[in-house]
C-alpha cells in the first residue's frame, strides 16, 4: 500500500494546488477552496521534503499570499479566499482570532528558504516575520515570556483550551529556532532561553521554584506529559497529541521526561482501534463540568461529540507530526507503525484523505480529499528515508 498511497497523497497535493497556494481541500467545498495558513503550510513542508518542484512553487505562492495580505498590525490571515468575481476575502478568525498562523507562516518561510537557500524571498518577507514576531510579544500580555490564547484561537478552534496554551508556545518557539538559524540574533537567542525555561517549569511538576500560577502549580499531578494549557482558573491538564509532538521535534526537557511522554503516547495509541493517538484525550462527555464550554463554542453546528473532531478524534496530520517526533526520537520502529495506519485510515473509501476518524467507531468524519491528511503521510514517509525540517 505505501507506494500507492503515497502517490496518490501527492496527487492530491498537486490537484489542490492553484496559482495562490495550496486549498485546504480538493473538494468543491467553499470553505475549503481557500488558502490557508496552517494547511499551506503544513502541506508546504511535507512538498519541501518530497521535492516536487510544482508543489515547491505552490508552496512559495502559498506563504506570499499570506505575507501579501497580512494585518497592518502583524496577523497572519487565517485564511484568504480568492472569488470568481476577483474580490478578496480575508479572514483573521472565526468566533476568536487565530493565534498560532504567524508561527506557522514564519516556520514556513524559513523551512523554505533554508532549503532551497532562497535568500531573496528571505529578505522580501523578513519585515512580516518581524511584524509576526512583534505581535506575538505584545500578546504576551504580562510580558512574561508565554503568550495568551483565546479559546479557539489555534487550529482546534472549537475546543477548550484557552489561555497560555502549551501548542502556541511550542510553535513559536519553533518559529524562533527556524529565524535563529537563518538569521543569529541576541535578542532571539535570550527570548528562546527564556521560553523554553518557562516550559519546562510550568508545563509539568517538578521543583520549580517560579511557576507562573503558584496555587495552581502547588496541587499540579505529575504526568508523562506536557500539560494542555495554563490559565488564571488554573491548568487545564488533558493531553494534546499536536503539542507535545512538537515539543518531542524540538526536544524539549530532558532526556528521561522525552522517553516518559514516548512510552505514554505510545501506550496510548496501541490501546485505541485506530492505533493512532487522539488530538487531545480523554475526550469530554455530558458528564463532565467542560461539556457546557464545549458544547456551546460552535458557529454553526456542533461537531465535538466524544471521540470526534478535537474531542478525541484522531487526525492523520496530527499523527504526521507525532510520526516525525519519534523518527527524531530515534523510535524509527513506532514511526513506521504510525505511518502505516495513517496510510489506512488516508485509503479509507476510495482513498478519500479524510479530516479526521471517529477513535471508537472508527467512522470517517469531517471533509473528504483533505490536503493536510496527505501531507501528514508525506512528513512521516520522507522522515523514514532521513529527510529532516529545520527545527
């Protein structure tokens, strides 16, 4: 199966390219013929490691169109939208803004240009990395260091997390890493230094003398895992598979608590039918006091039922990044196991690419022919064959 599905995962790709950037899904649906900023530039990695030239290029017009049209004040567009009458619509955000777009923008940029050492885009987007990076530090709030974060203000825009969410926080560390190699500053050099000690003190229980919420900090269980988010009311401690599969990529912690969270996430996987890891877990049901939160935080429908979508739905692109993570830890083994059962889950009905599956019913669920479900097989596939990101 791995060859075909990975043909036919870059063929999509390919068939959701357009003159502007990578479409979020192939299908006519319009919501999703738009390009968007974490899908471009998810999908824009997984091409870099392939090396098809056309999706390379896709990918290059993909982060313009985002520079082009980004706010005044540094937002990266959540997505732009392209309509057959000419005119432009450019969203920043649904029911809240989205945070974690520049960082995805400015990763996408510097993966590009790091590896076709493409300075001339470097240097034509480098004032909106910094816009980016200005408003990532003035979202900080309090100035110490951890950004704030509405609820549904990243990718799992209908869930609950919200406040200094553990996913923003790794993903813009990851942004400096990126603008560090390409661009060595001081000033990035000591901001990276003090993200990642407040990581690492305030996202688990250890001995930290200087938590960010003491009283929260104080009855705070120890985990094998990076804790979902930190918020006045206190941590919000369910487990966000795309966070700390970052945090694995960029090596976060030491040593020990790395091979804890593998053990954890790996005894997680291979409990559940999918064999795949959930995008947070435990899902919320009726039952529990977040129901009301997440039950309510819908534009139009409600999709969170327990074990979908962010609730406990499994995402092929989420188990893209986990797949890498363990490649980077040295788990080649796991990696291949998790890149086989996203090749099944992406052949499901007539290699349908779908969003995300149902982790108990293993049900299909969200939008067919979804390019970052291909491009969640890409990143696993090539980091198999030894290809790296810049992180």
């Amino acid at each position: 199966m791995t060859n075909e599905s990975y043909i036919k995962a870059i063929a999509l790709l390919r068939k959701a390219s357009s003159e502007k950037g990578f479409l979020a899904s192939a299908e006519n649906i319009t919501n999703y013929k738009r390009v968007w900023a974490r899908d471009g530039v998810i999908c824009g990695l997984s091409a870099l490691l392939d090396g098809d030239e056309t999706l390379i290029n896709t990918f290059k017009n993909t982060v313009q169109t985002l520079a082009k049209h980004q706010h005044e004040l540094g937002h990266i567009p959540s997505n732009v939208y392209f309509k057959e009458n000419n005119e432009v619509e450019v969203s920043f955000g649904g029911l809240a803004g989205r945070v974690d777009t520049i960082s995805w923008f400015i990763i996408g940029v510097c993966n590009y240009c790091w590896m076709l050492n493409d300075e001339e885009l470097l240097e034509e987007l480098l004032p909106n990395i910094e816009k980016g990076f200005k408003l990532l530090e003035a979202w900080e709030f309090n100035n110490n260091d951890l950004i704030y974060v509405p609820r549904s203000g990243n990718w799992a825009d209908e869930y609950i997390t919200e406040g200094h969410t553990f996913y923003d926080q790794v993903l813009r560390l990851w942004a400096l890493r990126c603008m560090q190699r390409l661009r060595p500053s001081e000033k990035f050099q000591t901001k990276m230094e003090r993200i990642t000690e407040k990581l690492n003190g305030n996202y688990r229980k250890t001995n930290y003398e200087k938590p960010f919420h003491p009283k929260a900090y104080k009855s705070l269980q120890k985990h094998s895992y990076w804790m979902a988010s930190v918020n006045p009311s206190g941590y919000q401690t369910m487990f966000d598979a795309f966070g700390n599969a970052i945090a694995q990529l960029l090596k976060l912690g030491d040593q020990s608590f790395q091979d804890d969270l593998t053990t954890y996430t790996e005894d997680l996987r291979k409990s559940l039918p999918l064999q795949l890891v959930p995008a947070f877990w435990k899902p919320i049901t009726e039952a529990d006091d977040d129901w009301k939160l997440l039950v309510n935080n819908c534009k139009y429908e409600f999709r969170n039922f327990p074990y979908e979508f962010h609730n406990g739905g499994t995402w092929q692109m989420v188990n893209g990044f986990y797949g890498i993570s363990l490649v980077s830890q040295h788990n080649i083994e796991s990696a291949q196991a998790v890149l086989a059962e996203i090749q099944k889950l992406n052949a499901k009905e007539d290699y349908g690419f779908y969003e995300n599956f149902n982790s108990k019913t293993q049900k299909a669920i969200g939008v067919p022919s979804c390019t970052w479900s291909a491009a969640g097989e890409i990143l696993v596939a090539q980091y198999i064959n030894g290809k790296r990101l810049l992180v």
